[in-house]
C-alpha cells in the first residue's frame, strides 16, 4: 500500500456506534482513526430519542431479548465512567417505561405482549386506567397497560457528546469529510480503507459501522439491501417543567420526557430512501397522538423538528461481529435501538478486534445468518 497514514483500527462511521467501539479500542491501547463522511453524529445519533428499553421493546424470549437487555446493564457503569472522564451528567435515569393502550383492546395487547416476562425473571407490573394516572397524573384516558420498572432513558445527544470527548481523550483521531470509497481486501483478509481522493489508510482491522450507509460501502460483503435507512420523524416541545416522571409508549406515538421541561415525541417509521425531510402529515399525527395521551402537552410551545434514518434490517435484528473477510468488524442495523445497544455493541466490537471471546454470543447477528 502505498499511503504513508496507518492504524492499528479504522472505524468507517462516526456515529455512536463508531464511537463508542473507537473508544473502547483505544483504551485497550489500539492506534485507531474514526472516518466520517459528514460530522461525527450527524446522523441516527442525533435524531435518537433515548429510550433504553430493554423490556418495552423486547419481543420475546430470545437472543435479541438479551442483547438488549445486555446493553442497558451496561448504562451505570458507562454513565459513570463518562462523568469521571468528562464531568459530564449524560442524562441517564432509571425513569421506567409505561406501555399503555387507549382502549380495552389496545390495553390488553399491551399486557399480552409482556406476558413470557414473568417467567424469564423480567419485572413488569400490569396496570389498569387509574393505575396508570396514579403513576402520571397528567396522562389523559387510558384504559391501562403495563410498566417495565427496570427501562431507563439517557439524553442522547449529551451521550453521544460525553463518549467523542472521552475516544478524544482515550487517542482515537476524527477525520471528518472523509467519504470511504472501499474497503481494501486481499487474500480475503482487509488491508485498510481509500477514501475518496485516492487517500488510503493501511490497517489490520476495519469496523464498518455506517449506519444506513453501511452496505453501500464498496469491498463489504453485506448485500445491497442488508441495511436500508428508516426514516424517523421526531418533535420537541417545551413544556416549562417536566409533565411525566416515566417514558410513555401509547399506540401511535411515544413521549420522553426531559429534566428540564422538554419533552420528545416520536416516531414515525418510514421507507423512503435517503429524503430527510419533516412532514405535515407526521407532525399532524405524532402531536394530535401525544395530546390524546398527554393533554397537557396542547398548550407546550413548538421547539424543533427534525428527522433522521435509522438502519433497518430485514429481520429487525442488528448485523454484528465478524465476516467472512478477516479483519473486518460489523457493527450496523440496530434500527431503534441504537442508543441502548452502543455500550454492548462497543464492547462485543472490541473484544472480537483483540482476538477475545466477546461477552455475549453474537451467533445470532452475524451477517452468516443471511446464507441460510
């Protein structure tokens, strides 16, 4: 190769989950550069609303259930260490999260989808209307649902900003603008990385972790439509204070709540390439959604609205860990749960790169299971 830039690790995406496995890395005392197209977490990072639903969003039993589950054990372990490195308070809050229907049947839909909890050591409570409203006084009427106690929520730009300063601190380097054209592989093994411009990097280990972007990567053995964008649309309001104490997930919408009076709605969940763009439609729904829950929140100011592309997968699960080329990582599709799954994904990125048993089997999302 004839670039004189080298690394021990070339991250490809500079959103949390590149980050976050970037600085990982370079605590383990790897040489590693971060390669990010636009600005580091411009991306899904920045649209995320934070919930850390490890039971609100598992399905059931299984390796998916788990690996959330893995991730959100990981937060006061990982908020701690971001306030020792930075002196930052990355939200993190042990809220619980309160999945309610509207109706008799949206209530016991609710309740019957948590339902295998209880038998796999789960804590979930089940709640009728007064229930809820004892919980959330400002919730509207609701027929009831069920609360996940052990779910928690994190801001996630201030999460995101706290892990940069701390892969900073930790010797990782940032290029930003730097658009990856392939990944160098030889003898079935990775080389390293040219960006455009012909500038190449020479490594040992690539991690592709480019979100919505990453099958289009040229030299990855993903498929063409292992990963496609997802758009979400979210909304802020302000409420002055804060009007919940938990995360609320209703039917069409769910409502995060912010310590200083902020309040997220969310999200839409759409496939429409890479158009980012804000709808009325989605502003229509996802506020006249979070007034029914919430009435309160009809006279909360309009702050921002933005939207975003998460990457989705065809079978909903993230594609990690190795690949069929030697030396490179995956660490892409995480969908909705990117912000949840950032510490455990960095941590299973990490040990994999060293040649160590990750701490979780990550059998079930390695991108082989698209062969069978």
């Amino acid at each position: 190769m004839s670039s004189s830039r080298r690394a021990d690790v070339v991250v490809i995406g500079g959103g949390v989950m590149g980050v976050a496995s970037a600085w990982k890395l370079a605590a383990a005392g790897l040489d590693v550069v971060v390669l990010e197209k636009s600005v580091p977490g411009a991306e899904a990072s920045s649209a995320a609303a934070g919930i850390l639903g490890a039971h609100s969003e598992a399905e059931g039993p299984g390796a998916m259930a788990d690996l959330l589950l893995a991730g959100l054990r990981r937060y006061p372990a990982w908020s701690r260490a971001l306030r020792r490195t930075t002196g930052m308070d990355v939200g993190f809050r042990r809220s619980g999260v309160l999945h309610l229907g509207l109706t008799r049947r949206e209530s016991t839909r609710a309740v019957a989808r948590a339902a295998w909890m209880r038998g796999h050591g789960r804590r979930v409570r089940k709640l009728d209307g007064p229930s809820a409203r004892r919980l959330e006084p400002a919730l509207g009427k609701v027929e009831g649902g069920v609360l996940f106690p052990d779910d928690a929520r994190v801001d996630p730009k201030l999460f995101f900003r706290a892990v940069h300063i701390a892969a900073g601190k930790a010797g990782v380097r940032f290029e930003s603008g730097a658009y990856v054209r392939r990944i160098l592989v030889e003898r079935r093994g990775v080389r390293g990385v040219v960006m455009e411009g012909g500038v190449e990097y020479e490594a040992g280990c690539v991690v592709l972790a480019a979100g919505s972007w990453s099958s289009l990567v040229l030299g990855t053995p993903l498929e063409k439509d292992s990963v496609v964008p997802a758009r979400g649309q979210m909304i802020e309001l302000d409420a002055g204070a804060p009007l919940l104490k938990h995360v609320v997930v209703g039917p069409r919408c769910y409502i995060v709540p912010r310590d200083d009076g902020r309040t997220l709605v969310g999200s839409t969940v759409e496939f429409v390439g890479y158009r980012r763009e804000v709808t009325a439609r989605a502003v229509h729904d996802l506020l006249g959604a979070a007034i029914q829950m919430v009435p309160a929140l009809g006279n909360a100011p309009l702050g921002a609205t933005w939207s975003n592309f998460r990457p989705y997968t065809p079978d909903e699960l993230p594609i990690l860990g190795r690949t069929s080329v030697d030396g490179l990582l995956l660490a892409t599709g995480h969908h909705r749960n990117g912000i949840l799954l950032a510490p455990i994904t960095a941590e299973i990125t990490c040990a994999l790169a060293r040649g160590k048993r990750p701490p979780i089997d990550v059998t079930p999302f390695e991108m082989s299971r698209f062969d069978s």
